[in-house]
C-alpha cells in the first residue's frame, strides 16, 4: 500500500516513529500492505519522530511490526525516548569526566613536584 491521505479521514490514530527508523518502518508497512499517511512538512518538530496516521483495524499488525524491529514509536500522549543512545551518550560524558579529573590531579601533582 502507500502513503495516501484517505487514511486521515476514516476511524485513525497517531504514532510518532523516530527519525532513525522512519525508512524501516515505512518499508515494513509497505511489505504488509498496511495503508498510512504522513506529510514530513507538517511534523514541525521533527526529532519527537515522524507523525504517521494508520488506521485502527490495522493496529494489531502495526505492533508486531513494532515488537518484532525494536521500533521505538510513541503516541502523541505517551512519549517515548530510545535511552539506548542517551546511554551511549552518558558512557562518552563519563570517560571525558574522569579523563578530565586524572589530568587535573596530575597536573596538581607536578605542580608540587616542581615546586620541591
């Protein structure tokens, strides 16, 4: 199926995809003839994810999707964070702390060895 906007005018709802997996995921719903909508120009705030409106008698299909490819899709309600990346991020912060905190403490170690 496709991307047509019949979609937004019967019983739908909302799912925002992230913008990492927005290609996977309309390649999946595309392989299982799942019809959706969605319009990149009115997502104004493109990093909370892509806006898809699918239909409700899909949305049992829509979830296997989801489950199956560690999709991480939220609702306009209940936002979602993929953490795993924040988690990198926090392991990064932390090994520039600590690298920052052992050049501190050798510098003020030399300082006194020189001074003596």
């Amino acid at each position: 199926m496709s991307n047509t906007a019949s979609v937004k005018f019967q019983s739908h709802f909302k799912l925002y995809v992230l913008f990492k997996d927005y290609i996977l995921f309309e390649a999946l719903l595309n392989k299982n003839e799942i019809d959706y909508y969605t319009e990149i120009s009115e997502n104004s705030f493109v990093s909370e994810g892509i806006r898809y409106f699918l239909l409700d008698s899909d949305r049992i299909k829509i979830d296997e999707i989801l489950k199956k490819n560690d999709i991480i899709a939220s609702t306009e309600t209940i936002h979602v964070t993929d953490y795993r990346h924040e988690k990198k991020l926090i392991k990064f912060e932390f090994y520039v702390y600590l690298i920052i905190t052992i050049l501190v403490i050798l510098l003020i170690i030399s300082m006194d060895f020189f001074k003596s």
